[in-house]
C-alpha cells in the first residue's frame, strides 16, 4: 500500500518540487490535481496541464517520479459532470478525457471524478443521464488501461442551500450507479469523513464495498452532536459563513478529528485493501500559506505512519 495525499492543496509549487517535498517526509505517493489551468473550483489545482501535455514533458514527469520514489495513486479532477448546461458539460467531459489519457501515458492505474448533479431535474432523470455519460466514459478509461473512480461527496457547496449536490454519496446511490455502470473498472475513492457527518457507518460501508474501493481518501471530521441536533440533518441554512458551513461538522487532519484510525485501519487490513491511501488537505486552521499546509500534512503522516507501518 502507498501513501500520500493531494497535491493541490500546496499552491505556486511546481510538481517535481511537491514530489521531492513528499519524499523528504517520507510520502511514496501523490494523488495529483489535474483541473484545468484556468478554474474557479475551490481545492482545486493543476500540476499537470493535460490538455497540452507533450512527450518531453511526460519524460520528465516520470524522470522525477523515479528521483524522488514516488508513485502516483490517482490523476484528479473533480467537477460537476451532470452541469445542467450542455456546453458546460460537454467541456468538463473532454477535460476528464483528457485527464485519462494522460494517465494511461503517465501509466497511473486511476482517475477520480464526481458525478455532479443537475439540480433541474429528478434523481431518477439524473441517473439516466449518468448512466448514459458514465457508461461512455468508463469505457473510455477501459480503452486506456485506467480506471475511473468516484468520490462520495454531497458537496453541499454547490448549492447555496447546503443541500447535496451528487448523486454518488450514500450506499443508496452506490447501489444504483454500479447497477447503471456495472463494469470492474468503474468504483469509489473512499472517503469515511463524509460519511461519518452523514452519521452513516463508514466501516459498515468500507467491508460491504471492499470489491469497488479504489483508492482512500484520509480526512478526518468533527462533528458537533449538540450542533447537529440544533440544525438538523439538513444543517445551517442562515448565515453561513463559508460554502461548507453547515453547522455541525468541520473537515480536519487526520488525527485531530472524530475518526478512530487505527479502528479503520484493522477493516482494512481485514478487507486486504492494498492500493492507495492519500491525505486530503482541507483543514482550514492549515491552509494560510505553504508552510501551514506542510505542517498539517506532517501531523497527518505523523499520526498516519506507524499505524501503516504496523498494518504492513
């Protein structure tokens, strides 16, 4: 198993100076951003400019994946793919081709990527749109040796309600859209943090859905129980003070959150997962500047590492 985390939480960094920061804690791995240059998605990044990656620049990347010892897990790029407007759609669509091919060239085995959600339409009119989108773009992956993955996230920050945003969060949703897109390269980057706000079990959801996990995402969470029983299930409505701010969960470090991992990590040597494991940085007491980022991932690889090194 490989550990790492997602580059685009360090900014104004090139990618061969965030593998050899990696290494230099002890990293064997990136899940690196991979949105376009020009964007307005926040966590966002773009360490590899797919759409005019050349041949040189390939043997490049590779040339410093080998200095610095570092695998990459996943090419990420996580956008609404059920935008209600088509031309949007149909952008974000080439975009995520495009990510593909440049994990085949790159010969990294994943790449993750949302659902989104049309917010016009139905959750059954959103499925049949997704089965008819993904069943296009698995295929895709397949004709270039990559797999495509989703993560389970509401996103509520897509609507100014708070209300989810995907229809891939909940083993409800899971259940459907492997129904609608059945094939083995189609599966989940696992992230218990969202389900632990959710109150829904993660380590249930880790053992039942162990053939379909890709790739696991290590954020933590607080969740405020006395909050959540003043907002309700729905969370905060009036006066939020960020895109995220429902009132009764906050995304932190491994480590300083709700989550037990050394629990986690017993289902998951119970399950033999063995691919990889990747920190995801959106701790906002750590996102100031660089160093502040740095010095929330190496708390996480500090409370993270003997316990993966124990599961080894």
């Amino acid at each position: 198993m490989k550990f790492g985390f997602l580059t685009g939480c360090l900014q104004n960094m090139s990618l061969e100076e965030k593998m050899s920061y990696a290494h230099q804690v002890g990293f064997t791995a990136l899940d690196v951003s991979c949105w376009p240059r020009e964007n307005t998605r926040d966590y966002s990044g773009s360490d590899i400019d797919v759409e005019n990656l050349t041949d040189a620049e390939v043997i490049k990347i590779k040339a410093d994946q080998q200095k610095y010892n570092i695998e990459f897990s996943s090419l990420a790029y996580y956008d609404n793919m059920l935008d209600p407007d088509p031309q949007i759609r149909a952008t974000y669509k080439a975009h995520l081709e495009a990510v593909i091919i440049a994990a085949e060239k790159l010969g990294t085995p994943l790449v993750g990527c949302f659902t989104g959600k049309d917010q016009t339409k139905s959750i059954k009119e959103n499925f049949d749109d997704f089965e008819v989108l993904f069943t296009d773009l698995v295929s895709f992956a397949e004709q270039h040796h990559v797999k495509l993955m989703i993560e389970n996230c509401p996103m509520p920050g897509w609507q100014e309600d708070g209300l989810p945003a995907t229809i891939s969060y909940s083993p409800e949703f899971w259940d459907e859209m492997f129904k609608r897109v059945p094939s083995s390269s189609f599966g989940l980057n696992f992230d218990p943090s969202h389900l632990a706000w959710m109150h829904i079990d993660y380590l249930d959801c880790l053992r039942k859905y162990k053939d379909r996990i890709f790739h696991i995402d290590a954020k933590d969470v607080i969740v405020d129980e006395e909050q959540f029983h003043y907002y309700g299930i729905f969370g905060k409505k009036l006066n939020r003070q960020h895109e995220e701010d429902l009132g009764f969960w906050t995304p932190v470090i491994p480590g300083l959150g709700d989550i037990n991992w050394s629990e986690f990590y017993n289902v998951m040597k119970e399950i033999g997962f063995d691919s990889y494991f990747s920190i995801e940085h959106e701790d906002r007491r750590f996102a100031d500047n660089n160093k502040d980022v740095e010095a929330g991932l190496e708390y996480a690889y500090n409370h993270l590492n003997p316990i993966i090194h124990e599961f080894k």
